[in-house]
C-alpha cells in the first residue's frame, strides 16, 4: 500500500519574546517577538497581537506572507502606568486565518512585575 502523502502545512510559533530592559512602573520599554514558520507551505496573510495584561491589546499588526522555514521579527512599544503580576501574551495568527499543521503553538506567555 502506497502511503500517503502529508499535506504541505504552514506551522506559526512565537519564537523569541524578549525586553528590551525590565519593564519599569511609568517608564516605556518595547518587547521584540519573533514569529517563525516552521512548516513546510507559506502562512499567507494573517494578525499577530502583543497583549501586556489579558484586558488589553497594545499591538496588533498584519503580516503580508510569512515563507516556510522564515522568521519575521516584530516591536511593541508600551507603558505600564500601574504595579502588578501582569500575564503578557504574544500571539501569532490571533484570528485563526490560517491552517497550521500545529494550532497550539501560536501563543507564548510570560508573567511580569514591573518594578516601581
């Protein structure tokens, strides 16, 4: 029997997430996000969004077309005007546009504290 041949899939993961200085209480600092496909077919067009807290979205951007096995590196810029345990979220294809091999991979969160 012949075995069938997987289809050709885009696969977005969020693969660098980093600040660039720990964010301070009033002070802007700006998080760099890569964005990988590591598929084997071109993601297209879809949104990726940087939420600094889960109630809001600081950034939210279009990419045109994402190639198999290449990153696009992507800033936000913010300020936290208040101290607390924030759950900050990159995610990739926020809107679910485009069929990936893996769609549990698109979000990557991290806590932080800003100091004041």
């Amino acid at each position: 029997t012949p075995t069938p041949t997987p289809t050709p899939m885009a696969d977005l993961y969020i693969s660098k997430y980093s600040f660039d200085h720990p964010p301070k209480q009033g002070e802007a600092f700006t998080i760099t996000i890569g964005i990988t496909n590591k598929g084997n077919k071109d993601a297209g067009s879809f949104w990726w969004e940087w939420k600094p807290t889960w109630a809001i979205t600081a950034c939210r951007e279009r990419i045109d077309n994402l190639t198999a096995g290449s990153e696009r590196t992507v800033t936000c810029t913010y300020t936290y005007g208040g101290w607390a345990n924030y759950e900050t979220k990159a995610i990739a294809d926020a809107d679910n546009e485009i069929p990936e091999s893996d769609e549990g991979n698109n979000t990557y969160t991290q806590n932080v504290i800003p100091i004041h």
